[in-house]
C-alpha cells in the first residue's frame, strides 16, 4: 500500500489505493483502476483502517475504472461504521451505484471539493 501526499500525481503504474491522508479533518482514500474481487483487498485495508479512527472517511473515486459487487459490499460495510462520502465518480461507477441503490444510502458528490467542504453530519 502506498501514502503518497495527496496533491502528489498518481502514476500509471500505481496500485489501487493511490493515495492516503487527512484533508480539513476528513481521511481521504484515493482509489484508481479497476476494483474487483481480484484487486479490492488494498482497498479494503485502507478504508477499514480509515474507519477505526476518523468520522468521515471521503473515497476519491474519480480514477476507478471499473467496480463490481465487492466494491458496493465494501462500500456498504464501510458507510455502516463511519461517514462515507463517494467524490467524483465516473459516469460508469455513478450509474452502477445508482442501478444498486446504494446513491440512496452512500452520499455521493460531483468533486472532491465538494465532498470536503460539507462538515460531519452531527451524532
């Protein structure tokens, strides 16, 4: 797994979870490619090591490829236990989330700024 800073570029090389780091009180997770049973376990780390010590949890998502059913399960496991935002979604990722339901439980958001700037919902 790699921690790059954040406003670092992500190579076309690297691995699932590009990027890791707090962001105005916020744990941003940067995923990029193709997420599927075969790849999600990077993922799967970082979100649920996100979940253990921040209250929202924002998953960049604006360099994912492709998603399956394990990435809604994950998404679903992971919006149960903390705030999770989705930022940026793809046209494809956006239409699977709503073709699921999972856009009317998980907050999705048009940038990652945006996504940022909504302060936590309160307890």
């Amino acid at each position: 797994m790699v921690r790059d800073p954040l406003d670092n570029p992500v190579s076309a090389t690297a691995p699932v979870v590009a990027a890791e780091g707090e962001v105005g009180g916020h744990w941003v997770v940067r995923a990029r490619g193709d997420l599927d049973c075969d790849s999600i376990d990077p993922l799967f780390i970082a979100l649920w090591q996100a979940v253990a010590g921040h209250e929202v949890v924002v998953l960049d998502a604006s360099a994912v490829t492709f998603a399956d059913s394990s990435f809604l399960s994950l998404l679903i496991d992971v919006h149960q236990r903390t705030q999770l935002r989705v930022a940026a979604p793809r046209p494809a990722l956006l239409r699977l989330l709503r073709t699921a339901g999972v856009d009317r439980v998980i907050r999705t958001y048009a940038t990652l700024d945006e996504a940022l700037a909504e302060p936590p919902d309160a307890p």
